[in-house]
C-alpha cells in the first residue's frame, strides 16, 4: 500500500530527527515512541519496532540493552551514518523521508 509506505517512510525520518535531538545518547524505545506521540505522530508499538528494525537494517541507528535483570531497557542511539544522514551529509537513503 502506497500510502502506508509513505507513512513509514516518514515516521522512520521522525525516529532519527528524535535520536538527533539527544546524540551521542541514545532513547529507550518507550520514550521515543512518547516524543513522537508529543510531535502527534502516533504511532503503534508494532509500527515503531518494524520501523527501529528497520533503521537498525540500514545502519543508521543502533540498539542495545542496558540495566540488569531488575530493570533492562533495549537503548536506541543514531550511528555516524545515521547522525550524517540527519545533517544532509550522505545521499538520501531509500525508505527513509529526513
């Protein structure tokens, strides 16, 4: 679906737009799934992991678990590539609207 490809395209340039605002740190999932609703970009749990998923594939975020048992959090952050990609360094990527 056209229109549903657009949207990805978009919410996947909100996520790093995001993840810019805080580089080098990086966002636990929950609360950048929170910014993008404040930006009124809602979003579901299911599109917004499809869509990290995919940024991760493409190299221009990363993601990683941090805490302990007790309290475990997956941390997404941009890349150099991705952070480049922000700032109109690098070629527009396919699938991604920045």
């Amino acid at each position: 679906n056209r229109k549903v490809n657009i949207d990805n395209k978009k919410e996947r340039g909100w996520v790093l737009r995001v993840l810019d605002r805080v580089y080098p740190d990086g966002l636990d999932v929950d609360t950048l799934k929170r910014q993008l609703i404040d930006l009124r970009f809602l979003t579901s749990d299911v599109d917004i992991r499809g869509n990290v998923a995919y940024l991760i594939d493409k190299g221009l975020i990363r993601e990683e678990t941090v805490g302990n048992n007790d309290f475990k959090r997956e941390v997404v952050s941009l890349t150099a590539n991705g952070k480049d990609l922000v700032d109109g360094n690098i070629e527009p990527v396919v699938g991604v609207d920045v």
